[in-house]
C-alpha cells in the first residue's frame, strides 16, 4: 500500500520540523511549506492525503487557505493554533478543517488524529467494514458507498472524510437517532468527551450542503436534548 503522504505548514520551521520528524518515525511521507500560498500551489503538483495546517502564517493564514482547499479538495485537514478556547475550533471546524488540535501538543494524540482521519479518508470511510452492494437512498438523497459521492436530486456535493462518515452512518440508519456522543465515537473511532461542539459544528455544515433551506431541515434533524438522525422518507 502506498505511504500516506502528509502536508505539514507552519511557518516556524523549527515546529514543522518536529512534526515532521514525528510523522518520519510513523512511516508517513511528509512535505513541509511555510505558509497558506505556498502550501496551495504544492497541492496544485503533489498528491496529498492529509494536511496539517498551522493557523497563525504570513501571506496566507491558515483557515483563509482551508477555505481555499475545500472549494476544490477533499483532503483531510487537521489544524493547529495555540487558541484552545471553544469558539476557535467552532471557527477553525467552519472553515472546512476535519480536527482540531491546540498547541502545545501531545505527539501520540497528534499521531492517533493523523491515523483517524487517514482511516477514513483512505478506507472509503467504511464503517465497521460492512460493505453493501448498493448505494443508500434517503428521499432525494443518493450515497454511492462504492465511489463516496453524495446526490442530491442528482446533484454531486462534495463532502470532506469526516462529513462523508457521518451522513454515511445516518442514512445507514434512517429514523435512529444518535447522540453527539455516539456519532464521534462511530465516526473518529476515539473515545468521546466534550464533543457537542464538534459534531454540531460538521452537521450544520452538512446541513448546509444538503438542504435547500438549512434553517427547516427536511433530512438531517435534530432531536432537541438527544440528538441527530436523517429523517425516514420514501425515494422520490
């Protein structure tokens, strides 16, 4: 199997050269850049399947080059800053990152972040690796499992890994309802604490993608106090 190739951007060198040489240990390929610009014109030449993006850079900040990315990408993004309090990862998860990670950090939670995103990404987010021989239908909604794409009413959207593991899991599940919880223990495969924020904040972006007016739900609802689920509706 290929080696993953991880994309580390931090414009303090000495920083991405101590990811990097953390990620060498692990068996990961890496390349380095210094910032948002640099980093967007190596993803025009290099094939990446992860990045880790520092928020704080010259030329082009972090999270301006996220949103970048996620025009045309779906590319795992886990985002560094030294900002821990929530409302920076709410921001930082707007944005298009999949994770987040507050400096200082630990390198065996770095690393075990790493490895759940490129599960996901690189195993065609299949959970429990239950495998079926066609796609998952919803109403309007068509998940093809085999090529990862999501339609609505024919259309393509483009989901990140982690927006495509949980749609996956509802649709899989149509009128059950999962808790914060029990979605990012499913989805990132990690324990779960203190993960409302999180989850909320990839819903809304799903949310955003799939209905035609994210304020009045038609599919992806939540159920106030418990949880999410994909409504049960008949194919149109």
């Amino acid at each position: 199997m290929e080696k993953p190739r991880i994309l580390v951007v931090d414009d303090d060198r000495e920083i991405a050269a101590a990811i990097e040489k953390l990620l060498l240990l692990e068996d990961f390929l890496v390349i380095r850049a210094y910032d948002g610009m640099e980093a967007l014109d190596l993803l025009m030449g290099e094939e990446i399947h992860l990045i880790i993006m520092d928020v704080m850079m010259p030329r082009l900040d972090g999270l301006s080059a996220t949103m970048k990315i996620r025009e045309e990408r779906n590319i795992p993004i886990i985002v560094l800053s030294a900002k821990s309090q929530d409302s920076d990862k709410i921001l930082g998860l707007s944005m298009g990152a999949d994770d987040y990670v507050t400096k200082p950090f630990n390198p065996q939670e770095l690393v075990a972040r790493v490895r759940s995103q490129l599960r996901r990404y690189m195993q065609l987010g299949d959970l429990g690796n239950a495998r079926q021989e066609s796609g998952l239908r919803v109403g309007s909604l068509y998940l093809d499992e085999e090529s990862r794409e999501l339609l609505v009413d024919g259309e393509n959207i483009r989901l990140t890994p982690t927006e495509y593991g949980i749609i996956q899991l509802l649709m899989r599940n149509p009128g059950v309802v999962f808790s914060a919880e029990q979605i990012y223990e499913k989805v990132w495969k990690e324990e779960a604490y203190s993960v409302e924020n999180t989850v909320m904040v990839h819903i809304r972006r799903i949310r955003e993608k799939i209905e035609i007016n994210p304020k009045e739900p038609k599919y992806l609802k939540v159920v106030w106090g418990i949880g999410y689920k994909i409504e049960k509706l008949q194919q149109k």
